[in-house]
C-alpha cells in the first residue's frame, strides 16, 4: 500500500503558530490526481474539537438561521474584495489565506455591464448572463458552484439546493419566484457588480510557473507544484473558468499594468464551523455553526466505488497551508511532492482522526464533482482555503 508523509507548515490544534510537521506518515488512499495516473495517495488526519449536540442533517434548517441569513451576509464594500474586517481569529486567517482584490466598474465590457444587470422571471431561460449572475449570487450567499462558468449545470443546481435547504425553502430542480426572490432580496449583494475591472499587478503576473509531469517522481523534481501559466494563476484567484476569463478578455496580453474583466468573488463565510457533512449522494460538503445552522456549501468529490470514503463521524486533528505531498510505490520508494497549487492536495490539507483522510484542496477545480477521490474530502483550492480559515480545531466531520 502506498504512504503519504506531509512535511509542510500547518496550524496547530491549538491556535495560528506555525510548526514543522516532519515525517508524518499517512496511509495512502489513491486519490485520483490530473496529469499523474500513478497518482499520489491522499493524507488524512482527521479531527476533534468541540461537541457539536445539534444532529441537524444536511438538509435541516432552524428558524434562526432562516430569520438571521440576510443580514448576516457580508457584502463587498468600496470596491475591495475579500477583505474581512476585524482581528478575530477567522479574520486573521480568511485575510492570509485569501488574496484581497480591489477593484472597479470604471470602462466594463458591454457583456460585462449586461451581466451585472441581468435579472430573472419566471419562464425566463437562464442563458449565460443570467447564468454568471445567479452563479454570483449563490457564491456570495456560501453555497459554492465551483469555478464560475455562467452554465445552468451540475454544480450550479447542487448550490441552489442548499440555499433553499439553508432558508427553509421548498428544494427544487429547477429555478423558481421563490428561491430568486430570497436570492436578491439582500440589496447590497443584488446591486454588488458581478463583474469588474482589475488592474493586474507585478505580483500577478510575475509568478512561479512549472510544466507539470506526469510521474510522482518526475513531480518531486519539481521546485514547487506551481501553476502551468499565468491566467491559470489569475483563474484560480478570482474563482473562475480559464476559458471564461480569456472569453471576457480576447485580446489581453496578461502583463503587469493592464486592465482586465473579472468575476467578483465577494467574501467568504466568516462564521466559525464546528461541524461538515460530506454527502456522497450530492457530492456536497455542508458547513454548520455551533448552534446547528447551515452557514455554506461546497461542492466536492466524496470517494468512489473502488475507494470508498469512510462511514460515520470523525474530527479535524490538523489543518495544514499548502502541504508537501509524500508517495509511496509499492517498491517502497519515495517521492516527495513539493507545495503548490498543482499538488496532489492543492493548497490545504485538513486531517481527519481517520488515518488517511482529510479534506483538501485540488489542482484542478474543473473537475470537482465530476471525478472520483480515493475516499477524502476534494474541493477547489479557494474553497479549501476559505473553509481552513474557519474550520474549529475537533470540528465534527460526518460521512453521509
């Protein structure tokens, strides 16, 4: 059986001090990587924290929070973007780990400016306009599509659904009044732009980049697990498609001082989670407080027919910031994986008290809910990071 050992800089149980992590041994789970078909195998640590007595399902919603989900929203404000206010402990770490975007609406792109002002009734297709909007909203209401793409798909429906669980609505497949009219009834995230102007800075495009290979030990040559291009980098960063990124800019060259169309990711779930329920028939991870609300989704790859995830409830025993990746063949070589984007485990690895599972990120945020895991947690690298600020020490995590 493979192993997979994590050298890396994680956060303690215990508080943010950073500690070394050295030869820490996971039995391997297979977890499927793109670009490597010996793929390396997942770490897992899992975790304990607090006691959550609330049983709430995915699906359970209590009157609080339905009454209490408007205003607890965080909107962008004065053109910046996940910027959390305050020095709380989930401030301190949501503002490390995520990249503060400032912005404008100065010079938008006509489709730009139709997206912003795009709306809904019912009968009305949802083409892409309409599409990008909704995929906005949901976002900035915690129920993540994956990379935003403007497509009434999979992901996107998967997140509708949590928001009508989260706000006591009748669960649907298809887009109602109801469920639109709970969607923009926060004013200041329905007037918040979708898309923006951003002007690209050295740090953007000055970046670290890397061919991928296709073998772990060709991989752990690597200095680091960077990514293949810059608008790969710039994709990831505001939490949408490449080919929708260059769509809105056809002629950008990607250089230091140009302007660019983005989509606003607003700001993420400042509310600490005490508890996850990954559900493999949704392939969605549910995210509740202490009190049993269901504050965000994520969509995620939960396991797979030849390597099933766990069963029942398990606690968050480590959470690590962009992670080495250890793999073992099964002649008991090693090859370590530098951190990175493109590694195994993309940018974070959440350990589980089930040795070899955890939940992480993943280099190809694409492919979230359309692949199988070797029985962890995958969700994009942005989700990943927003849930590792978060996320309390012996949070609960549940296999449903």
């Amino acid at each position: 059986m493979y192993q997979l050992t994590k050298i890396s800089s994680a956060l303690a149980v215990f508080g943010l001090s950073t500690v070394l992590f050295m030869g820490q041994s996971f039995a391997a789970t297979n977890d499927n990587t793109t670009n490597d078909n010996n793929s390396a195998n997942a770490p897992s640590n899992a975790a304990t924290n607090e006691t959550v007595t609330s049983k709430a399902a995915p699906n359970t919603v209590t009157k609080e929070a339905t009454a209490n989900n408007a205003k607890d929203i965080s909107p962008v404000t004065n053109g910046v973007s996940q910027k959390v206010a305050g020095n709380s402990r989930a401030a301190v770490s949501l503002n490390k780990f995520l990249p503060t975007i400032k912005y404008t609406t100065e010079n938008l792109p006509a489709v730009a400016q139709k997206i912003n002002a795009a709306t809904w009734k019912e009968g009305t297709k949802i083409d892409r306009n309409i599409g990008t909007k909704l995929q906005a909203l949901l976002n900035w209401n915690q129920n993540g599509v994956g990379p935003v793409d403007g497509y009434w798909g999979k992901n996107t429906i998967k997140a509708m659904q949590a928001f009508q669980k989260a706000n006591g609505l009748t669960v649907t497949n298809d887009l109602n009044n109801e469920t639109w009219q709970a969607l923009t009834r926060n004013e200041k995230l329905m007037t918040q732009p979708v898309l923006v102007s951003y002007q690209l800075s050295e740090a953007d495009v000055n970046i670290k980049t890397t061919s991928i290979p296709a073998g772990a030990e060709a991989k752990a040559k690597l200095d680091g697990m960077y990514y293949e291009s810059v608008t790969e980098g710039l994709a990831e960063k505001f939490h949408i498609s490449e080919k929708y990124l260059k769509t809105f800019n056809p002629t950008a060259k990607f250089t230091a001082g140009e302007t660019i169309t983005v989509y606003n990711p607003g700001n993420p779930n400042t509310k600490p989670v005490s508890r996850v329920v990954a559900d493999k028939a949704t392939e969605t991870l549910y995210a509740y407080d202490a009190k049993g609300n269901l504050i965000a989704s994520y969509p995620t790859t939960v396991g797979s027919t030849a390597t099933p995830s766990p069963t029942g409830t398990h606690t968050v025993e480590v959470k690590v910031h962009e992670p080495n990746y250890t793999y073992t063949g099964t002649d008991g070589s090693k090859a370590i994986i530098p951190p990175g984007p493109n590694n195994p485990v993309g940018l974070v690895w959440i350990g589980l008290s089930k040795p070899s599972y955890g939940i992480h990120g993943s280099p190809d945020p694409a492919r979230i809910s359309r692949q199988a895991s070797a029985g962890c947690i995958r969700l994009t690298n942005w989700d990943a990071l927003a849930l590792l600020g978060v996320i309390q020490n012996g949070a609960t995590v549940e296999f449903k």
